[in-house]
C-alpha cells in the first residue's frame, strides 16, 4: 500500500529524531511491501525563522491533504520571547484544530528494561505500568472565549471552559473502544463537584457507557486522581478526560513511569488522519549533537501504522523491535545507567533497524 | 488572652478528632495562660440532616463573629445523590466565600518518623520534603459565572475562570510573605501558554515580587508542576498558584508526603479570621470508632495559634508534641507500621497532651 507522511520536524532534536523515525518507517516499508511518501513542512519555530509565523498555510494544506502527520518537537527558548499568538506552540494548538483532532492518546507504559528509572517504589510499581490516557484535545478552556475586561475588582482577565454534548461523546466513544481492546476499564476524571462542564461531561459519558456494558466505569474528581496516580497508579486502564485535566494527568502519568523520552503519543479526528509525536520537548541543548533519543518518536511511528493505516502487524514489529534493543541494554544519555551501551542518535536509530 | 473559636466537627470522623484538639488547645490555654471559648455550630452533612442546608445562616453568623474557625471534615456516600447546590461540599466553598478566606496554605511536609510510608523512591526525598502550596481560595473557576446554553455543536455547558489583578495581588503577595519565612523562593504555577488569566497572574506576579527582592521567583506551566512534584519535589519552597490548579497539586503534593492523615490547612482572609481543617476526608466508615488519626486537625490547630491568634511558641509546642509522640512510636491505624505501638484517636489525644 502506499502512504503519504506529512512530517514536521521542528526545532531542537526534532530534525534528529524524525531522521531515524524516516528510516525505520522505510525498512518497514520494504519488509512488509508498503511505500511512504514524506513531505516535509515548516512549523514551530522553524517556521517563524523562515516565514514569520509558526504554522504557515502550506503546512496546513499539506497535512490536510496526507494520510497522517509525523511531528518531531517545536519551541525553544529561542522564541520564548514573541507575543502569545505568534509562539511556536500556536502551531501544535493550530494544528489540532484544523485537522480535528480531538482525542490525544498518551500510553503512559512502563518499559521493563528501564524500570529502575521510575521514580516511585518497586511495591508501588510491582509488574508495570500500563495507562492509556485519552485527552480531549480541540476543546474546553483551550479552545473558549477569553480576554480582558472591567470588573467588580477592576482590571480582569478571563478564559472559558466550554464543553458540549456533542464533544463528549465522541472523546468518551474513543475511551470505551479503547478500554474494549484493554482491560475494559474507565475512569472519567472531572470536577462535577463544581463545574457544570464537568456534570454535563460526567452525565453525558454515562450515556455512552450503557453502550459499552463490558467495560467497567468509574468517575474520579481530578484533585483525586493527581493523588492516585502517585498513590496507586496500577488501578487504572484508560483515563478519559478534558483538554486543561489531560494536560495535567497526562504529564504527571509520563513522569511516574521515569521514561518521558520512551512515550509516544497520537492525536486523531474523526477519519484516519492522525498526527504523531513524541511527548518530550525539543532539547534544543543537545540539538544535532546525535545525542537524542529517538524511540519515542519511532513507537510513535508505531501508533501511526495501527491507528491511521490500520496496520497491526506492522506496529508490533517496531514495538518488538524497541523492547528487543533495549533488552540487549543499548541506551541513549537520557535512559542511561550502570552497566549499558551508551549509543547515539543514529546508532540506536540503525539498532531498531536492524532488530526489525 | 481570650479568644473564640467556631468549630465545626461536621461529618465522619470529624468529631472524634475535632473532640480531641480541642482538648489539646484546652492543655495549650492552661499551659500558657490563654482561654479559649468553643462554639459548635452545624455545617455539611450534619446540617442538612437538622436544617435542610449545608451551611445555615446561623453557622456563617457564628463564624464571623468568632477568632477562628476550626473544621473536622464534611460529606460522605449518604450525601451524594443530592444536587449540586445542596451538597455537603458547599458548605466549604460558601464559608471561604463568605469569611472572605483568599488564601489556602497547605504544607506538604514529610515527617522523618513516616519517611517508610513515601511513595517515592529515597534518592528523590533525600532528607525530607518541606513545600507550602498557597492556592488562591474564593476566585477562579470555582467562583466564576457558569450555565448551560447552545452553541455551535448544541447543548453545552460553561464555566469561567477570572482573575483580577486584585485578587492575584493579594494571593502572591501571602506567598511572598511567607516564602520570606522559609527558603526564600517562589515558585509561580499557571498556563500562560494557552490562558488569558494565567498571562494576567505571572505579570501580577512579577510586579509584586519587585517587593520581594530576597525572595527568587520563577513561573511553571501546571503540566511541568505536576512532573516535578515526581521528579525532583525537593526543588520547591513555595508554590503559588489559582484556585483550581492549587486544588489539583496541593493534593498531589500531599500525596508525595505518604501521610495524608497528618496534614493541616489554613484559609487565611483580609483579617486574622481563619478557617483550619484537615486536608483528608470524613472517612466514615471509620467513623465513632476511636481510630481516626487527630494528628491533622491537631497541626491545623497548630497552625491556628500561629496565624490567626499570633501565638508562635504555643503553636511550636502543639508540633513538638506530636513530633515527640511519633518518635515514641506510636502510631494510629492509617499510619501504622511493623514494630510501632497501635493507639486509638483518644490515646493518641492524650499522649500529644501529655508531650505538651
Ligand atoms: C505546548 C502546549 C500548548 C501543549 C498543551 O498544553 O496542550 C503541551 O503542553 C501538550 O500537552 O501538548
Ligand atoms: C470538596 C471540594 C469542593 C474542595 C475543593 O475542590 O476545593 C476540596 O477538594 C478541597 O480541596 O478543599
């Protein structure tokens, strides 16, 4: 079959990561017989040094048009400077609303090989970590109303948290037929204690569940669930929540598995276009310096092949491929410990290759 | 010197561990020549069970009336399926409303005695952990206008956080105050990055630190907080941030600590009125049973001396006493461990009585 990739690799590591994520693509092109056609784009800060805004039309009409989106990182300190609507994460905010994509899955997964990075104790842990986080992505208090007005205390600024049946349901439908192919639970995080998002969010998600009558649902507020991720991580499966709570949880789960530049994360819209990318920043430090590591970019890479392409098969290969080359204790600087093969950007890229 | 205090055991096991601080400050009056006058009034479930309401006219009346104002812990399962607005949890958000009470203080402490019970791993603790979460109390999305209407997608529900350049004033301004008294540094949480509000808070604060010259200041998205807190809590002093965000990392920050069951709070206003509680729940299924842990609303007491009553050295003494009992290892249920000495709520009264 053949495939269109956008790929956007951005600023800092970003060029470094996709680099190797292009090439494990194409091996996996040539052993299954798929061709990928990549066209590269301008966004981020990239973006704004050569065409003085962060997300150009021509990337848009370029992802628009391709089968899927490969993103490295964008931002920096840089152009941490600018005002708010010119900075490079306008272009990951830009890009989410004109493709749809309102769900972010985020696994937050535990890889044995590097279980003594986890910041929390072995009793905690036990066998592993294995979260799915499915954030809404295109709405809430990202995407509402703001500004400034004169209120009854003077000077004012103000954001609008808006959600709507109609988005609900179709982000908790992407969280029941997740944990469908899971461990069949939810758990919806909210503050319907307060907020009345948050009790149209909770009712509506009831509704959805009686569709799902395998899967088990529980709802949690959310000062809760930033307690039992720490207290408790290993009662969760998938976690379906808003936009603003996702940011939260979907971070502090990545933290409590110890490996941020091991997890990959997919944002999808209603068809099968998706955008891919890794949930670390862009390190612009170590930028071009072959030091970065690539893996979160390559299982990436992975979602890609299962959600946009359907191609399972293919995914598991390069799953199976990351876990058989960290198992052989080939490490990056960021993942590295007593005892492993510290490698470059490059090298752990061909290593995955090769492990194909 | 005399002085009136409100209490509230409201629900669970909030009169047991209410009945033994006020015990304690009984011992603290004697000891060093103070009077203290309790009135118990009715708020939470206990109110909607004699009154109808969560929080009776007469319960705020009393309250305003008084020094201070000291809270076992509201709500449980046989509240839950009444409507928002007649829930117990109301009571807390109108009595912060009503006092006035802008400005919650939460350490996060970890006490050497309980250091086992920390679910990070050593290394990241070192030699304790010692953060003050200030979150701002009666603004944000908790206080700001909210409904239903039909937008674009139909039926939608709407929340709306505000913050004016008052009210960040005066919240960062507490913060500074009390990072003066500590370790001199300020961390900032908001979203800058995406909210309007948040852009408002971190220029408010940056003016107000102009004040604070001492005092060293640096911003954080609440996505970053939230990772640090895992990753290496040992970087914060004290952390200022809204209402929401406060919500959700002043939990996180006191599950780090591994000992829910010992940590205080005060709600500080314009004045020296003040509302302590407990930062754990009504537990009731503990509830009666002499085996609540009082050490919270013991250091809530503590806390109470201190702010609202300006009595520092009453307030040290009340935290050597439980200190001292701890290190005499005895040990509520919550808090138990191999070797140490199991007492109820009312032995362990006693015991922090007789250190006193
Ligand atoms: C960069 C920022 C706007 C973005 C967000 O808050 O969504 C980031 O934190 C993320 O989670 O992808
Ligand atoms: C009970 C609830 C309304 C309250 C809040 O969200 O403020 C609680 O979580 C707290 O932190 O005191």
């Amino acid at each position: 079959m053949n495939f269109n990739i956008a790929t956007i690799p951005g600023d800092g590591i970003g060029p470094d990561i996709i680099e190797q994520t292009v090439l494990v693509l194409n091996r996996i092109g040539e052993k299954f017989g798929h061709t990928f056609h990549f066209t590269e784009v301008l966004a981020g800060g990239a973006a704004i040094d050569a065409t003085g805004e962060p997300l150009p039309q021509e990337t848009i009409d370029i992802c628009k048009k391709s089968d899927s989106v490969l993103l490295g990182a964008v931002g920096g300190p840089k152009w941490d400077n600018l005002p708010g609507d010119r900075r490079p994460e306008k272009a990951l905010l830009g890009l989410r609303g004109e493709l749809g994509l309102f769900a972010n899955l985020r696994p937050a997964l535990l890889h044995k090989a590097l279980k003594d990075a986890c910041p929390l104790k072995p009793e905690i842990i036990g066998d592993g970590l294995d979260i799915l986080v499915v954030r809404e992505l295109t709405g809430g208090i990202y995407f509402g109303e703001r500004g400034r007005r004169t209120g009854k205390f003077g000077e004012e600024a103000y954001d609008t948290e808006t959600y709507s049946v109609h988005e609900v349901e179709r982000i908790a439908r992407v969280g029941f037929e997740s944990a469908m192919k899971r461990n069949k639970k939810v758990t919806s995080v909210d503050k319907a204690n307060i907020l009345e998002s948050s009790r149209l969010w909770r009712s509506v998600v009831e509704k959805v569940a009686k569709d799902y009558p395998e899967v088990e649902l529980n709802h949690m507020y959310v000062d809760n669930a930033a307690m039992q991720l720490v207290r408790n991580p290993r009662q969760f499966d998938v976690i379906i929540t808003s936009n603003m709570f996702g940011d939260i949880l979907s971070d502090e789960a990545s933290m409590i598995t110890g490996s941020i530049g091991m997890l990959p994360s997919a944002s999808l819209g209603e068809g099968t276009l998706g955008m891919y990318e890794p949930i670390h920043g862009s390190a612009p430090d170590i930028a071009g310096q072959d030091k970065a590591n690539p893996i979160a970019t390559i299982l990436s890479a992975a979602m890609m092949l299962r959600y946009s392409f359907n191609l399972e098969k293919e995914a598991a290969c390069v799953e199976e491929a990351v876990t058989k080359v960290l198992e052989q204790n080939y490490r990056t600087g960021d993942i590295m410990s007593d005892g492993m093969k510290l490698v470059g950007t490059r090298e752990m890229g061909q290593l995955i290759i090769n492990a194909l």
